[in-house]
C-alpha cells in the first residue's frame, strides 16, 4: 500500500488544500485568452510552441501519478489541464510555422515527444506495482518540472539586462505564486509527499523572484529593442 495522506493536518492547511486543485485549474486556463487571439489573427506571431507541448505531456504525467497515489486533488486539477493542453496545442499548431527557432524544433518533434512521454507514462503506469510506478512517475515529473524553469530563467535575465519588467503579467504571476504555495502546503501538510512540495517550492522561489522584478521594474521601459514583439505576452512561470 503507498503512505496515506496526513489526517491530522491544521485545518489551514486543509482549507489551502481545497483550494489548490482551483488555483491549478486556473492557472490551466490563463493561456486561453492568447489561444483566442491566436485563431483570431491567424498567427502564433513569435510565441513559442514548448509551454504548451511540455503543459500537455506533464499534466498527462500528473494525471496518471494522482490516479496511482489515489489523490483526486492531483488527478482532477490535472485532468481538466489536461484536456485544456490538447485544445492548446491544436489551437496553436494550427497557424504555427512547421519549423521555427521560436517553437524550438519542429511541431513535428514536439507532438513525438508528446506521445513518447506519454507512451512511457502509460507503459509504466500498466506494467509495474504501484508502489514502483507511482515514484518513478513522479520523479520524471519533478525532472520534467524543473527543466520547464529553463524558460523562466532566460526570461529573468531579460528582464534584469533591459530593466524592463514589461513581459511579466502580474495577474498570472501572482495566481501562479498562490498556486504553489497552495500545493507546498498541501504536500508537506495533507501529503506528506515530496514529490508534490518539492517543485512547489522551486516554483514558488522562482514567482516571488518575478513579483519582486516586477515592482522593482514597474513602470520602465526597455533600455534597447530586444526585437519584434508578439501582441501576446506569455507568462514566465509555468504551472508546476
């Protein structure tokens, strides 16, 4: 049997418990207003096309770790990411150049990584105990999670070498910064997981750092054009 969720836990923390499946959820459909613009103009302009591939193949990853540790919070919030990653990624492959240095690679590289973590995902997920299954897959997810700040890191040093915080949406980056203080606690507290507050963590350290450029910055702009634009603006830290 895998270790049960703690039962003793403050009731604060089981009230950020609650609430951590939302934040999830809600982090999950922030991209849909740039999807929308996106079949609007008929162009993913300079938008990359590598936080919505790797949104798809982690909450996929997720969606089977929650179903092995039976955590609905985990698979539910993931599911419904889940199915808003495929809409994504087919809204955005749509107008999307088959190969650009901006998505990296090819769209085709990107759907064959899709399937080739999924088909893993999924093999694994079939052949072995859960008590095996359930911590490799959730390994590879914490793995898959802290190559994904790759982005975020490269954006923060944008941001510190143009004194402009003008590419970090505060109302995303702070709904993100709940987001992972909502799952830290849900893992330390109700879990008692490190794969779940692990992460969580990082990603945490990594929104506050964005929320403290962002004030720090507020009101500059760039110090140089750092190229063509895109209408649309990303935000720096993905869901973890």
């Amino acid at each position: 049997q895998l270790m049960p969720a703690t039962t003793d836990a403050p009731e604060w923390a089981s009230f950020c418990g609650q609430l951590a499946p939302i934040f999830s959820i809600l982090v999950f459909a922030a991209p849909i207003p740039t999807i929308v613009q996106i079949q609007r103009d008929k162009s993913v302009g300079s938008l990359p096309l590598l936080p919505y591939s790797s949104m798809l193949s982690s909450a996929f990853l997720w969606v089977v770790y929650g179903f092995l540790k039976s955590e609905p919070k985990i698979w539910i919030a993931n599911g419904t990411g889940l199915i808003l990653s495929i809409f994504y990624v087919i809204g955005f492959c749509r107008y999307c150049p088959k190969a650009s240095p901006i998505l990296p690679g090819t769209v085709q590289q990107h759907l064959q990584a899709c399937a080739a973590i999924i088909g893993m995902t999924a093999l694994i997920a079939i052949s072995l105990p859960n008590q095996t299954a359930a911590p490799f897959i959730g390994n590879a997810g914490v793995i898959l999670c802290i190559l994904m700040f790759a982005s975020p890191l490269a954006a923060l040093k944008t941001v510190v070498e143009t004194s402009s915080a003008k590419s970090i949406p505060l109302p995303f980056t702070i709904a993100a910064v709940m987001n992972c203080f909502l799952w830290s606690v849900t893992g330390i507290y109700l879990m008692d997981d490190p794969v779940i507050y692990a992460p969580n963590l990082l990603g945490l350290s990594f929104g506050l750092v964005q929320v403290a450029l962002k004030v720090y910055y507020f009101g500059n702009n760039p110090k140089k054009d750092t190229g063509s634009e895109s209408d649309h603006e990303e935000p720096l830290l993905s869901r973890v």
